[in-house]
C-alpha cells in the first residue's frame, strides 16, 4: 500500500512537493484552530450516535487505564505520531488527488463534481484503513473515522497545503488522546 501511495505521490505532484508542502500564513492558523475544534465537536458526536447501535473499540494508541505512568506513556506515544499523522496525511490527500485527476482526465467530470466524489471516497478508504484498529467495527471506522477525514480533507482543500491538514490532525489526535490523561 505504501508503495502505492508513494507512486501516486510522484505521479500527482511530478516531482515537485511543493506543491503540497507551503508555507503556512496565519489565515491557515485561524483555520487550524478552527477546524480543530469542528473535527473534535463532530468526530464526538458521531461517537455518540455510533455507540448506539455498536460497542465502540478503543484505540491501542490511548493511554490503557491500567498505565502506571500515563504521562510518560502519553509522551512516548505522541513522539510516534508526530511521524504516524504525516504518514496518514498521504494515505489520505494521495489517494484524493489520484482520484481527483482521474475522474477530471479519464471520465471527463467537471472539477467540483471530482473533487466532491474524490473526497468522499478517499475519505471513506481512510476509514475502511482504521478497520483493524477498531477490531474491524465497520461502522465506527466509516462513520467516524472516515466522516471526521472529511473535515481533515476540508483542510487540504481550502489551503492546498499539506501541513494545514497534518496540523488539524495532530492537534485533534493529540487532544483527545490526552483526554484520558484528564479523567475524560
């Protein structure tokens, strides 16, 4: 898969990652914040509403409750992940800038109508790659984890800057894994 996303990665951008690497403005800095309170807000709210017709699985990478130092274990997991969350920024903008351009160049769909498709699916193959980390809980990964992609994307969209979107997610992994370290 990683070889997949690599060569979508060179065929997309052509050799030039600064098309997806930019400068970040403080207009994105308001965006971040933003989006990361919206992200936390809605992926919550989908929790909620999922918990209701499923037993929702926890995350490996959230602290275990039986941790005899959480904050240690806390950090020592937030250090992998600042490395993790790119990872999963291509995992998520490769495969919609593929889809993108295919459905634009092979079916001749209009922009808005590609990037709208494009969205969603590679929105919904970001959740459906959370399935093994959900014990394979098709709901919870579609719905809140590929549902709350979309508001990561959004990210990307509005910016076209790849570190936008990485941000947004970092600080939203970074809060609500925290939660535990809180008593929530």
């Amino acid at each position: 898969m990683l070889l997949f996303i690599f060569a979508g990665l060179g065929f997309t951008m052509k050799q030039n990652l600064t098309l997806l690497f930019k400068k970040i403005h403080l207009k994105d800095v308001w965006l971040i914040i933003w989006l990361t309170i919206v992200t936390i807000i809605v992926s919550n709210t989908l929790a909620v509403i999922a918990a209701k017709f499923t037993s929702l699985a926890s995350n490996p990478s959230v602290i275990p409750d039986s941790s005899a130092h959480p904050a240690a274990e806390y950090f020592l997991n937030f250090s992998t992940d600042i490395f993790q969350l790119l990872g999963e920024e291509f995992y998520a903008i490769i495969p919609f800038l593929l889809l993108l351009q295919w459905f634009t160049h092979t079916f001749g769909w209009s922009r808005k109508k590609a990037i709208l498709v494009a969205w969603l699916l590679s929105s919904l193959l970001f959740g459906a790659m959370h399935l093994s980390t959900y014990n394979w809980n098709l709901l919870q990964s579609l719905m809140v984890i590929g549902v709350t992609r979309l508001f990561l994307t959004y990210a990307y969209l509005k910016t076209k800057n790849i570190w936008v979107s990485y941000i947004v997610h970092l600080l939203y992994d970074s809060i609500l894994f925290a939660l535990p370290l809180l008593g929530l």
